[in-house]
C-alpha cells in the first residue's frame, strides 16, 4: 500500500475520532453552529499569521487559527452578556463578522506577491492529499490532548453537559469546564481546517453526534457510535479521493457523513423516519380492526338471538379491505365472497375492545362526575391504548373486581336514564 496514502488514512482517522468525540458534547448541549462559527472565524487568524510569519509552518497557522476561534467565543459570550440577544444570533453574527474580516485578507493577499504561494486556498475547501509531515504530528498530538482531557474530566463535563445546575451546585467548576470544552473543539477545528476545510469541519464536528443519536440513548454506546461513524466517513472518504483520480478528500468526508446520517434519520430502528412510519401505520391498522370487531360485536350484544353472521356488503370499503387481514388472525372465517362468520377468537376481541371502551366512560363518569354520553368520544381513542396493567389499575381504583362487567353497567345506566327521561315527559 502506498505510504502516502497510509499516512494521510491515519491522520484522517485520528481527526475524525477527535472531532466526533469533541461534536458528541456539543450535540448534548444543542451548540451545534458553535463549530460552525469557530471554524469560519478561524480564517481571519490564518492569513494573519501567514502574513506576520511569511511561512506555512502549520504550528504558526495552527497559533492564528486558534487566536482567531478564541476571540469568536469570547465575542459571542460578549454579545449574549451585555444585550438580550440570544445564543444562536450572536453566532450568526460572529460567523458572518469573522468570516468577512478574512475574505477580505485572502483577496488582500492574494494582491501581493506571496499570494500565489500561499496555498492558504487548501484551509477554505481542505486538502487531505496536501498533508505533511508537521500536520500528522498535529493530527497525532491533538488527537492526544483530547483523549487526556476528556479522561481527566470526564464526569464533569459528562454532569456540564446533562445538568448544568446540578454540576454547579455539587461543586463542579462549570467555567473551567466550559474553557475545556471550548479549548478542544477550537483545537480540533483548528487542526482539521487543512483536511476538511473550513466551510466543511463544522459537518464533521457535528454529523457523528447527529448520526448516533438515532441509533441509542445509552451515553457510552452514543459516544462510540460517534466516533465509530466519524473514523468510518474519514476512512471513506480517503479511500474514494486515493483511487479516484482527482476527488478532494474533505468533501467526500462529508459526504459519507451526510449520508451515514440520512441512512440513520431513515431506517434506525425506533427513532429512524420508515420505522416510525411503519410502527404509525401498524397501529392505525389495529384501530381499525379493533373499531370494525367492536361494531360487530355490539350487533350480535344487542341481538344475541342474531347468527355471528358477517355481511361484507354492510361494510364499507375501508372495512371490506380489512376482511383478508382479519382472515389472517383468525377473527373472520369466510363463507363465500359475501358473507363470513366471525370466529370465536374474533368474538372474544371485539368484547374486550367493547369492555375497555365501556369501562374508561365508568372511570369518567364515576371519577370525574362526567356523564356517560360525554364520555363516548373520549372512550374511542383510549379504548385502544388500555394495556391489561392499566386496566386492573382502573378496576382498582374503582373497587371493582375481576368478574365486574361494564357492559352491563353501561346499559343500565343508560336504560335507567331513558326511563327518568320517560316519565318525565
């Protein structure tokens, strides 16, 4: 394997990690575009310490990009301090001012006689294949302090992070920690900008962090998810740029990224996008098939001399469509095209639908003094979320035992009612 290329995969991969790691704590604390604003005011301490230095020594940038982030942050806290702005404006504001201030420098520089030899065009898009030797011994060192400092002061920026209050109440130095956080992330953006580009290492901050969180809600598993995805688009993206001629490795970095996230907005199990999609249509699937089993059961309750005859022809088409499926769990027997009969098993369900919708009306009506007839279109949607837990805390709570019908509750309420109406007309 080329060595040049080996090279480059492991500075890539040490960066990725670093930064993924770094974007996880600024995903807890929903500070995303702080990245984006550290990276962009970088720019403006970039050329100015090419122009003081007159070399592309990537410590002296390093120093430049590193002065210029800091001053973002310490101008963005000034904005939030001293007027009503709130945090994501006064970004915006840093973004725009910083980034502009350095546009202006790149043209400026560009008109004098070094300009052509800056190559400083390589931190505003990234160029992982212009690499040296000095910028894997950054890649390696900050990838280093990182992992130290978030050892030393893991639980606290783990408390910083989750609850802000009670790590300053237990004692946590949350300025101190905040400065550590904010050390780290302008650290690795600094370092990355050559790689990944300025406009684009904001993407690769935060993009992991935005990728796990759909996949677990346990801390260690989303931290090494994140760096897990981070390491695999950096991977990815080099191995692309090296057998493809000519493909920049920062943008294909970002690329992988965007899509290992879009795949994991789509398709993670539980909060992915055809998950939940899938999971809304199974349950509007048993409303209806509870709500059309309810029906039938009422007919044939009121009639109880009536044959479990089903007469598809008396449904309409929403619930004929549901006639196969019903077949398929054993609720509707088919006789011809037709008719059905409603099974045993199908009975049972449209009773104890019936008996949930029969008992949340007594719960109203008996806990909070509302009358049955106001209680029906209430009972319609609860009726399908009653769990057989919930249901013994209802009859609990309302003295009742096991053998207790609500359905006959329901109607003498309900026949006693009429009678009162009766006699009194």
């Amino acid at each position: 394997m080329d060595p040049t290329f080996q090279f480059v995969l492991v500075g890539i991969l040490l960066l990725s990690a670093a930064a993924s790691l770094v974007g996880t704590y600024n995903f807890f604390q929903k500070q995303a575009l702080v990245g984006e604003t550290i990276a962009h005011a970088m720019l403006p301490g970039i050329v100015l310490a090419f122009l003081i230095s007159g070399v592309k020594n990537p410590w002296y940038l390093l120093l430049g990009a590193g002065f210029s982030g800091w001053l973002s942050v310490l101008f963005i806290d000034w904005i939030k301090r001293e007027s009503k702005i709130k945090a994501d404006a006064a970004m915006a504001i840093a973004l725009t001012f910083f980034f502009g201030i350095g546009v202006m420098l790149m043209v400026r520089l560009q008109q004098m006689e070094i300009g052509n030899q800056s190559g400083l065009d390589h931190y505003l898009f990234g160029k992982a294949a212009a690499m040296t030797g000095e910028d894997g011994k950054l890649f390696f060192l900050t990838a280093i302090i990182v992992l130290t400092l978030m050892i030393r002061y893991h639980r606290d920026i783990k408390l910083l992070c989750f609850n802000r209050e009670y790590a300053a109440t237990i004692g946590v130095n949350v300025k101190r920690i905040d400065f550590i956080l904010s050390f780290m992330t302008i650290l690795v953006i600094a370092t990355g900008i050559k790689a990944a580009g300025i406009i684009l290492m904001a993407a690769l901050v935060i993009a992991p962090a935005a990728a796990a969180s759909f996949w677990t809600r346990k801390y260690a598993t989303f931290l090494v998810l994140a760096v897990g995805i981070g390491a695999l688009g950096g991977l990815s993206g080099v191995t692309v740029s090296y057998y493809i001629s000519g493909m920049p490795t920062g943008p294909w970095i970002i690329v992988f990224l965007f899509f290992f996230s879009l795949f994991s907005m789509l398709f993670a199990p539980g909060k992915g996008y055809v998950p939940r999609m899938m999971l809304r249509a199974k349950a509007r699937q048993k409303i209806r098939v509870e709500n059309l089993l309810k029906s039938v059961y009422y007919d044939f309750y009121r009639h109880p001399d009536k044959k479990r005859i089903l007469y598809f022809n008396n449904l309409n088409k929403d619930e004929r469509l549901l006639i196969p499926h019903l077949t398929k769990k054993g609720y509707v027997e088919p006789l011809d095209k037709l008719h059905g009969t409603l099974t045993q098993k199908g009975y049972r369900e449209g009773k104890r639908i019936y008996r949930l919708h029969c008992l949340w009306e007594i719960y109203l009506w008996r806990k909070m003094n509302i009358s049955v007839e106001s209680t029906h279109s209430d009972a319609e949607y609860i009726e399908h979320i009653i769990t057989p837990e919930v249901e013994k805390m209802i009859m609990d709570d309302l003295g009742y035992c096991e053998r207790f019908e609500p359905l006959t509750e329901i109607h003498n309420y309900l026949s006693r009612e009429n009678s009162q109406n009766t006699a009194h007309v």
